[in-house]
C-alpha cells in the first residue's frame, strides 16, 4: 500500500466526524443557519411582492452572498468555538442548501417557471423547495445539541 493510501491513526473518516460530539458553542451554528432561513424568505419574499426582471438572479445572488458570509463568520471562530461535528454539519448543510437552490433554479429556467411573464409568487415558491435540506440540516444539528452530552464534551 501506497503513503498517500494509508489512513494515520489521527484521521477520521466523514461518518466519523458527523457523529462526533458537538459542545455548546455549537449552537451559535444552528443560529446562524437559522439566520440563513430567515434570509432565504427575506429575499423571495421581496422578489415575490414586487418582481423584476431576472429576479431569480437577485435570489441566487443574494443567498450565495449570504452564505458565504456565514460561512466566512463560522471560520473565523472555528478553531475556538466550534466543535469539528458541529461545524461539518453546518457547511454540509449549507452546501446542500447552495447546490439543492441551484438544481432548481436551472429546473425553473428550463421549465419556463421563472421567466419574465410569470407571477412573482414562483420566485417564492421555488426559495420554499429550495429549504427542504437547510431545515433538515438545521433539524438535525438540533437533535445532536439536544441529546444529552457527556462531561468530556461539554465545553465551559
């Protein structure tokens, strides 16, 4: 077996870093996803009420812009604050959430749903599709803050 194909003793694979334990801090994460929601509706609700041309692009802008500040917000205080599992959750969730919205913005383009003589509500109905996996990262991030932590995670 090759080096670059061994796997040292200090590496853990992803399954492992997802089911690792989270700390307290770890909650600043959910709010900030939490955050990214609030942003999402936000801005379909905007381009849903008064509508623009291209306003799927607005979206799209917008929310990849808002991501990408909390994720640089989250990177910042990584090191410090977060714990490995709590902080892969939040970018795979975030991730998830980029490349879902995507999908379907191209699925609304191709279909004709977001075209320039449409209703301004698609825009709005597309940013709800567009949730399904931020909340189920959000959901699930949740349920490892609420489980009952040991006193080795526990950060003070």
């Amino acid at each position: 077996m090759r080096s670059w194909q061994t796997k040292s003793a200090s590496q853990q694979s992803v399954r492992e870093i997802f089911a690792g334990p989270v700390t307290r801090d770890d909650r600043q994460l959910f709010w900030l996803l939490a955050g990214l929601v609030s942003l999402d509706v936000a801005v379909a609700a905007y381009l849903s009420l008064f509508p623009i041309d291209a306003g799927f692009l607005y979206f799209i802008v917008g929310i990849m812009f808002g991501a990408s500040v909390l994720i640089g917000v989250g990177s910042l205080r990584f090191k410090h604050h977060y714990s490995a599992a709590g902080f892969f959750w939040f970018l795979a969730s975030i991730g998830a959430f980029q490349a879902w919205n995507i999908v379907i913005m191209w699925a609304s383009l191709l279909s004709r749903w977001w075209t320039h003589n449409q209703p301004g509500y698609h825009i709005g109905i597309g940013a709800i599709v567009g949730l399904i996996p931020l909340v189920i990262g959000i959901w699930k991030l949740g349920q490892k803050l609420t489980r009952p932590m040991s006193s080795s995670n526990r950060s003070v």
